[in-house]
C-alpha cells in the first residue's frame, strides 16, 4: 500500500537528520544523512502502523492512497551540484 504523510526533517548539530510527522506524532526515526533518514520512515511508519493496529486507532484520514493512477503532489528536497 502506499500513503501519503507529512514528513519534518531536523538537521542535527552532530551531523544526519530526525524525522517526525506532525501528523503521526509515533512516527520518529533518524539518519546519518538525508538518503538514509528517508529510507528509515520506512521502517518507522511500518511500526507505526502496527502500533495503531494493535490499539484498534485508524491512520488518520486521507493517508491512504487509494488511486495511484492520479496525480499525487510531492515536496522534496533535491540537492544540485
């Protein structure tokens, strides 16, 4: 399946990054770089989902993409040389 979720991206003073969701205030995990700390939301949003199931609490709404023929928008950060 796939979702859609707001992500909040830190830097920190050590170097890498902490992602939270203020939507999904569960969902925190970390990485040495930006590459690395997205592919960790996998990881954390897949326990966050678990977590929900077992607490019998719904994602909250319109996380699911149900259509994913449509359009979808997307912000990212792109890093140019």
């Amino acid at each position: 399946m796939q979702y859609k979720i707001p992500l909040l991206l830190t830097p920190q003073p050590e170097g890498g990054y902490t992602v939270t969701s203020p939507l999904l205030p569960e969902l925190v995990t970390e990485g040495d770089s930006l590459n690395e700390a997205l592919e960790n939301v996998k990881d954390a949003f897949a326990a966050v989902i678990e977590l929900y199931q077992e607490m019998g609490r719904s994602l909250p709404e319109n996380t699911h993409i149900s259509d994913t023929k449509s359009p979808m928008w997307l912000e990212t950060v792109v890093s140019v040389s």
